[in-house]
C-alpha cells in the first residue's frame, strides 16, 4: 500500500474531527474512511479523537443556577459606553493635565529664549568667563561666543 507523501497527506486533523463528528458529506466520508483504513497513522489519531470526546462526554455538567449572559453583557455594555451624563460632568478631570502641559512648554520655552538670547543678565557672567576662553567640550555654555574660539587674523 502506498502512502502519499507528508506534505500531500491527507485528511489532516481538522478533517478527521469533522469525520468523527459526522459532519462530511457522504463522498468525503468514504473518501475519509477508504484512507483510514490503508494509513495506521491517520487511524492512530482517529482513535486519540474519539477517547478525548469520550473523556469530554464523561466529565460532569455544573450549573450555576443562574445566567451569567446577561450580567456579561451588562457590565461590557456599561464599561465601553459610559453614560452620556458622566462624559458631560467629568470634562474637567482633564484640565488639570491640559494646564500643566501648557504651562511646561510655556516655561521650556520661556528658558530656552532666555538662554539664547543672552541679555543684559548674562553680559557680566561673559565677562567674567573670557578667563576660560576656549572651554572643554561637555561645558554649559551661556551665549554663543563663550562655546566658540574667535580665529584671530594675523
């Protein structure tokens, strides 16, 4: 008897379930069986099929009394559409954020001009850091000409 090759064998587990449940059409039912019979190995996993629906027959029914679906549904239902009157009253939980949001940029931008702007503020500190005229990389720089070595013309 030949056995086709792997890659074309063929029912594959899907349809060994449906075989076992009843659920081919007349034709691929005896199409099923006609293989089963010539290959131990689709055979094999026939009967690990049918032991595991038995053993599943066999485990016992709980009830709970009650239908869970509803009370499901309930809370999914309450949990992705909040009521349109909570959405209306809790807009200003938000704010808080939103004002120090802006009032970070505001801040970070309000430092950043001032620092390369220089101004009248920073021309003091300059004058006292001319002693250090050519700094080491990684220094914080006040302005611009402190970072930078002017060349000098000769």
């Amino acid at each position: 008897m030949n056995e086709q090759p792997t890659a074309m064998h063929a029912p594959d587990l899907p349809e060994l379930s449906a075989y076992l449940d009843g659920e081919l059409d007349a034709g691929e039912r005896q199409r099923v069986a006609a293989h089963l019979s010539a290959c131990a190995t689709c055979a094999t996993h026939l009967a690990d099929l049918q032991a595991l629906s038995a053993g599943l027959k066999a485990l016992p029914e709980d009830k709970l009394g009650f239908d869970l679906a509803g009370i499901i549904e309930g809370r999914l239902a309450s949990a992705t559409h909040p009521p349109a009157a909570r959405r209306r009253r809790d807009w200003w939980l938000g704010l808080p954020v939103a004002v120090g949001a802006a009032a970070s940029i505001a801040a970070g931008v309000f430092m950043g001009a001032a620092l390369v702007a220089g101004g009248a503020a920073t021309a003091p500190r300059m004058a006292a850091l001319r002693v250090f005229d050519a700094m080491p990389p990684g220094n914080l720089c006040i302005g611009l000409e402190s970072c930078y070595v002017k060349e000098r013309v000769k």
